[in-house]
C-alpha cells in the first residue's frame, strides 16, 4: 500500500467499527472521531449524539 499512496499517507493505525458518532440528523461528528484518533479527551457539546455507546465501543470499553 505504502508504494501507492506514498509512505507518508499510510496509516498508522485502522479500527474497524459497527457505527460511527452520528447526529440525529445523520452526520458523523468527525471532531469527536480525531480527538479519539489524536488520543485526546473528548470535549464540547456531545447533546446531539444519536447513540452515546458508540463512544464507548469505540474507545475499546464495551
């Protein structure tokens, strides 16, 4: 893979997931998946999360 897309856009980790953080409306909140990504805690408004145990699942706890 790294011969074709170049060494420096190789991942260096991939997680594989049932869901993913959507809004109600259907949006993935991608701000919550690169705080989880840079090993961040996660802050700011989550209210309008459609299901909270995504996170969880996610982080590895569930």
């Amino acid at each position: 893979m790294a011969q074709e897309i170049g060494a420096i856009a190789r991942p260096a980790d991939i997680k594989f997931a049932e869901a993913l953080p959507k809004t109600r409306s259907g949006k993935i909140m991608r701000r919550l998946l690169r705080s989880m990504a840079a090993g961040e805690e996660i802050k700011g408004d989550t209210s309008t999360l459609e299901d909270r145990s995504v996170l969880e699942k996610l982080r590895g706890g569930a």
